[in-house]
C-alpha cells in the first residue's frame, strides 16, 4: 500500500505504485487533464514519474508557481524540434530557461537572422497541433554518447562526455526529436500555446571566443494568450522607457567603447546623482551611521584573508606596484573592518554603523554590460553595522523599516521580500548558517512581512534579505539588501571586549538600500520615464521670456529660486515663447515658468506644466511654497 499525501493534507492510498497522471485521474477529469507535471517530496517532476513509496505530491497545473519553468523549458525542445526539421543538419547544443522565456544555441552552416523565425514559429505551431507525446528514457553516460553521435549531434555528444561515467542521464523524446534534458517536461506539445519567438544573437560554444560561433534563438513563453500579450505590451513600453535613450534625449549620461562599462556623467545626469545620494547621506546620519571613505585598491593578501580570493577572484580586476599585486575592492566590506579595527571596542559602544558610497569596481563580461544598469565601475550606498548577535533582531528590523521608508519617496509602493539561503560554495558550518538564517526569519516576523526563500542564492559570507522592487509598468527589480555575517570579522580580526571582559567577534551586517548607485538611477529613469517628480528632477523649473524686455525679470526669478535651494534654469533665446515651452516640455521639466510685460510689471509669474496644465499666475513666493512642499523627501 502507498500513501499519497495531498497539499490539503488528505490521503489517497493506492495498492501499487503510481504515476503523478494516475493520482491526478483519481481526483477528477479535469485535474488529470491540467496536469503539467509534478512535485513530489519538494521535488518538480513529470506527470509520468512513477511514485513508489509513501509521499507528498502537488499537481503542478498552470496555476502552480512551478507551472511556467516547465512550460518554458518544454518549449525550449519545440523550438529546437522545429529548427531541424527546416534545417536539417542543424546541431542542438543548450536551451535553458532564462527570465521570462527561454532561448537555444545552434550550430548550422549559416548563421539564423530575423528572417527566419516567422517560418519557425509556424513550424513550432504545427507541433503544437500534432500533440505528440512528451515521453522519459534513461541511458548510462557512454550509451547516451553513442546515440547523439549517431545522430550527428557533436556539441551534445560533447557536453555528456564532460558527464561522470557513472551517472545515469535522462533523454526526452517528442516525435523524431530527442535531446538530453533533467526535465520535468510538459507530458504533450498540445500544452504549449503561449509562445513567440523574440530575437537571435551570436553566442560562442560554451562562452568561449576560441570556439565555435553559433545561433542564439530567443523566445517567450507564457501560460496564456492573454499572458503573453500583456508581456509584450510591457516590452513595447520598457522600449519607450530604455534608460539609454532617455539619457540621451535629457542628456545625463553616456558610455563609449574607450570606457566599457564605466560612465561619463553629465551635469543633469550628476545633477540628479547628488540628490539621490544627498537624500540617502540624510536617511543614513538619521540613522546613526557614521561616513568612512576606505581606498581603492588593496593589497591581495587582505582580499585573501577575507574570502573573496577563493570566492570571488574571476570577477576582480588586479593591478601591480613594486611587487605587490593589489587589487581594485569588488565590495567595501574589508576596508570597513580595517576602520573598526582601529582601536579596543567595548560592548558599550556596539552598534558600530559606518556608511560609505564607496566606489567598487568588478570584471563583468562584456556581453553582460548594459547600460548603467549592469556596468564594471559602480558605487553603492553601501554599510556595515557592527554589533552583537542580541543585537541582530533590532538592527534588522530599524533597516527594513528604513528601507520600505524610502522606496516609498522613489515611487516605489508594491516591494517583495525574499531571504537567499546558503549557496553551496561559502565559508563556515551549517551551525553557523542556521543562526544567521534564523536572525533573519526572526527579524522579518517581528516587522510582521511575508517573505520567499531562495535556496542556494546567499552570498558566501552570509544569508540576505533582498527587496524586490515592482516599477510603473510591473517589471520587478531586486535593490537592498541586508546580510548576516558571522564569518568576515574572525577572518579579519575584528574584536570587542564583552560584559565579562572576554574578547569576541562582532556580527557584521552588510546593508545596503539603493545598492549601486547607477543601477538605481537606471531604474528611476525607466520608472518615471523620464519625467522625475519635482523633488527629484535635475532640472526643477525653467523660468522663459517672451521678449527681451523680461529678460532682467526672468533672470531676477531665476536668482531668486536658486538662492532658496532650487534647480532652476533660464532660457532668455531669442526664439518663440512656444518653441521655448515645446523644447522644455521634451525635456521634462516639471514647471516651465513664463513672463511677460503682464508679469513683470506685477512682480509674477505664469505657471505651467510639463503635462501641459495652466496653473495661472503666481507671486514668486507661492511658487516657493509650492517647490518647498514637493521637495519634502529632501526638505
């Protein structure tokens, strides 16, 4: 007898082993016809995997959260499927899934183009309407080699020799097509309805530019048409708000090849830099953090001593001097360990809270730079708290409430929180993981919040919470985060004394809130569009003269609202009073301020809005007052 235990907790026995369909068809029709696979014990499988002991299971439908990585990766393989059979001798090499889609790297004799993926999502449609059978076979390492090379397949042949001899590989057949693959896959290409096809792209085998260049095809797939069209709306509005083209239209900043990944800011683009990081220089003395400024480059020996040569070395730049190699700082976290060093600490003075924008650099792939979004030169809004471990709760909880308090004064409303346990490669025991991980869960319970849990996603010093922030067109970017430490401070030698005068380790809390500095500014461009709120803008409001006769008026209102902290600009061109108003409104600016014979004689101005709204004619110093009351997150 085997017992198959429900999600709500009910038990269904059967008399023989089962498949996840059979115990699907015993709940009902409809279930067994939704099923796209299973969980079973916590593990994601197919709807044909045969239980044979006592287990949980849930029924992965299209409404599971599981539901799209296997639709995903199902069509992933149609794709492929439907690649060879308009091209023959097309090599299959990797299809994995990526976010919001998937794509496949082919080798073929010429390389694919836009061109060609109408006909192959036709193709891929035509598989779908044949419903072929998704079925699971097993073959040892050597046999699974022998039976791609046999069908030409060098690349794969390739990856599964790379495979212990002893391992046991899973292939997945649908019609002629079969491909190595750990699955789960959808049990029949007639589940596959909510696709399209996106781009193509080069791609070196297996990342390497001595290799092969092959056919990158990309592809979204989604549970519904509806789904899928709501994507692509999405896109077509991300590709409005493309940071990139909106710097250059307000001109903020730019990027060029001398400089890869490193940005050349301009005075609007600092502009709105420094209020970003004069806001958060507020939010942190608020918060008792004390500024440090740490160097650049240090010695090797330190990054050594910290973890990060073993952990992180391939993604740091290094550099040399009289025989010592030094190395650019990845993160900022030993030079603050060095600053706390300095000194005996007693547990009176704990917490310690030293912030710095400190300026990292790290050696991403060129194909992975975009924009100022993922760059190899950056600064965060970075921190580091010093405490004890009765101290843990307390700080997190004061940082989660700070947090949530400015993504709020961004425009950022809808935040999720998630907590990255243990990768498999990190420093310490399993009893050292499990009380920073429990600090953490502790910390979020006593904010009273909902978190996920992302296994294996930690850093290799610590666990994190990580805020995942919704923008104005529902993409979702992760921004803060906050970790526990117990590993750094021993490996570096930070000490305080303790009540009984013994010495020990302090807990070191890595926190930051807006991370780097150029990726949070890309995001509020993309955000807002372009279009910053008052407080936010670089350029607050324009003061305009319709003839030269204000030209002294205007330039006197512009005197006036820059004495009082603003950022206001004058235009006095010779040019048409609606050119003027037209160029500033593409620029968005908030307030595009007018005068005239009218205005000048009564001391005034006249108030509009980039959206085009007339606010009438005002006093200078109620339009003070209207500036003053928007510019409240930094008042």
């Amino acid at each position: 007898m085997i017992n198959i235990t429900l999600p709500d907790g009910s038990r269904r026995p059967f008399e023989h082993p089962v498949t996840v369909a059979e115990v699907a068809a015993s709940i009902g029709a409809g279930l067994a016809k939704a099923a796209l696979g299973g969980k079973v014990d916590g593990k994601l499988v197919d709807a044909s995997f045969r239980i044979e002991n006592d287990a949980s299971l849930e029924i992965v439908t299209d409404k599971h959260p599981d539901a799209l990585d296997v639709l995903r990766h199902s069509t992933a393989h149609l794709l492929a499927q439907a690649v060879q059979r308009l091209y023959p001798g097309a090599q299959v090499t990797i299809g994995p899934v990526i976010d919001n889609g998937f794509y496949y790297d082919f080798a073929y004799e010429r390389p694919f183009t836009p061109e060609d993926l109408p006909a192959i999502e036709a193709e891929m449609l035509k598989i779908v309407k044949e419903a072929l059978p998704v079925t699971r076979s097993v073959k040892s390492r050597d046999e699974a080699v022998a039976f791609f090379k046999g069908l030409g397949e060098h690349y794969k042949a390739e990856i599964i020799e790379s495979i212990p001899a002893n391992e046991d590989l899973s292939l997945y057949t649908q019609g002629e097509f079969t491909d190595l693959c750990r699955g789960p896959h959808v049990p029949g290409t007639d589940k596959l309805r909510a696709f399209k096809l996106m781009k193509v792209a080069g791609a070196y085998w297996r990342g390497d530019h001595n290799n092969q260049m092959l056919s990158r095809i990309y592809g979204t797939a989604w549970l519904n048409d509806k789904d899928l069209k709501a994507y692509l709306v999405q896109l077509e509005e991300a590709e409005k708000r493309d940071h990139r083209k909106i710097a250059r239209q307000l001109d903020l900043f730019h990027i060029q090849e001398e400089a890869p990944g490193l940005v050349f800011w301009h005075p609007k683009g600092w502009q709105l830099w420094q209020v970003v990081e004069q806001y958060m220089r507020r939010v942190y003395r608020a918060s008792g953090y004390q500024e440090v400024r740490c160097p650049q480059i240090l010695d090797v020996s330190l990054w050594k001593k910290s973890g990060h040569w073993d952990n992180y070395k391939e993604n740091m730049f290094f550099t040399e001097s009289e025989k010592r190699t030094y190395a650019l700082k990845p993160m900022n976290c030993p030079g603050h360990v060095q600053v706390f060093n300095q000194g005996l600490h007693s547990y009176r003075d704990l917490p310690i809270r030293y912030g710095e924008f400190g300026a990292c650099h790290r050696n991403e792939p060129s194909g992975a730079l975009h924009g100022i979004l993922r760059v190899r030169g950056f600064t965060q809004d970075d921190g580091h708290v010093f405490c004890t471990e009765d101290q843990i709760e307390s700080e997190v909880t004061a940082f989660h409430r700070q947090a949530l308090r400015v993504y709020a004064d961004f425009g950022f409303s809808d935040v999720q929180i998630k907590i990255a346990l243990r990768p498999d490669n990190r420093l310490g025991d399993d009893a050292t993981w499990d009380k920073a991980e429990n600090a953490l869960r502790a910390a979020l319970s006593a904010c009273g919040v909902a978190w996920e849990e992302l296994p294996g996603e930690g850093a290799f010093y610590g666990p994190k919470i990580e805020y995942h922030l919704k923008d104005a067109i529902g993409r979702t970017w992760q921004l803060g985060t906050m970790q526990v430490d117990f590993m750094m401070p021993g490996r570096l030698g930070a000490e305080y004394v303790d009540e009984s005068s013994t010495k020990r380790h302090p807990v070191m809390l890595h926190r930051a809130i807006v991370g780097s500095m150029e990726r949070f500014i890309g995001i509020l461009v993309e955000n807002h569009a372009g279009a910053f709120p008052a407080w936010l803008a670089p350029v607050q409001a324009v003061v305009m003269n319709i003839t030269d006769a204000q030209a002294d008026w205007a330039e006197s209102v512009r005197k006036t609202l820059v004495n009082q902290g603003f950022r206001v600009q004058s235009d006095l061109r010779n040019e048409k009073i609606g050119y003027k108003i037209r160029e500033h409104t593409l620029q968005k600016v908030p307030y595009l301020l007018v005068v005239g014979d009218r205005e000048k004689e009564n001391g005034m101005i006249a108030v509009r809005t980039r959206s085009g709204e007339d606010l009438g004619t005002l006093s200078v110093d109620d339009f003070l007052a209207r500036l003053r009351e928007e510019n409240g997150p930094v008042a």
